[in-house]
C-alpha cells in the first residue's frame, strides 16, 4: 500500500472513530468512551462505551443497538469495520 493511500485511510479512520466517540458521548453523555485504532484480523478501529452502573439493561441495549446501526452506516459508505460495545462500569 502506498503512503499516501496509507496515510489517507487511517485520516479516514481517524475521522470515523472520531465521529462515532462523539455519538457515543451524545447517547450516554455520562459514558466513558474510549475509541482505539489496534486493529484485530480485518477490523480497523474499536469504540467502547462505559456506562454508569446506575444505567438499565434496556438503556445498554439502546445505546448499543444505535451505535452498531451508525457502524453499519459507516461500513456501507467507507467499508470501514469498527467494532462498537457496550459495557458496565464499575462502581466508584
């Protein structure tokens, strides 16, 4: 892969973790959110929210559920594989 095509992918995948973090940020606004570029076989980036341990099930569910839907958008326009998730946070 050349460079430039190298360099242009990952400000792509930059934008996109980008992107779906402030998502993140914007569904669970207490949520930790941490996004990663370590990829894993054919994944190009990670996005994992944390949410408090006041939060439902069923408010887990809602956020996962959005953010793999915005994942999906985003794989269908850039082909771009960002594995998203969802998990408790710890107590204090």
């Amino acid at each position: 892969m050349q460079t430039s095509v190298r360099d242009e992918r990952r400000a792509l995948v930059d934008a996109k973790l980008t992107e779906l973090g402030l998502y993140a940020k914007k569904l669970c606004p207490e949520g930790a959110v941490e996004m990663s570029t370590v990829r894993y076989e054919d994944e190009d980036g990670h996005v994992t929210v944390g949410v408090p341990p006041a939060g439902s099930e069923q408010e887990e569910d809602r956020i996962e559920l959005a953010l793999a839907a915005r994942a999906g958008e985003i794989f269908e326009a850039t082909g771009l594989f960002i594995v998203c998730g969802v998990l408790d946070r710890p107590a204090p």
